[in-house]
C-alpha cells in the first residue's frame, strides 16, 4: 500500500507542479488548466471528480490521498 507522501508525490509529479491535493480550489485549477478537465457540479468536490475519475489518473490519485489517513 503507497503512503500519503508517495502518492502526493505521484499527483505532483502527473501535475507537474506542487499543490495541495487537499484544497478543492488548487485541484480544481490544476484539473482545468493543465488537464482540461471540468467536473460536473456535485454536493461535494469529491462526488464531483467521482463522477469523472475514469477521465485521467490523477483524479484517482486525489481521492485515494483524500481518503488516507
């Protein structure tokens, strides 16, 4: 199982910059302007890039770092 810092690292790494994976303003910004990706409007940022996790790997990544403890 890959540790919090691994998979940040990994996030950072498919962004090509650092930010904070926690922030839903810094993911939303990265996920836009470098992917060209724009979530749907959900409840909760989280639903919003479940609803579209199968679009590019680093939104897979996000929420596996959201949900480490």
């Amino acid at each position: 199982m890959a540790t919090r810092a691994f998979t940040l690292q990994r996030i950072c790494n498919f962004a090509g910059k650092e930010f904070d994976p926690d922030s839903d303003e810094q993911v939303n910004e990265v996920l836009r302007n470098k992917f060209n990706i724009s979530l749907p409007q959900r409840r909760t940022m989280n639903d919003a890039m479940a609803a579209v996790s199968s679009d590019h790997d680093i939104i897979a990544l996000i929420l596996q770092y959201r949900t480490m403890v």
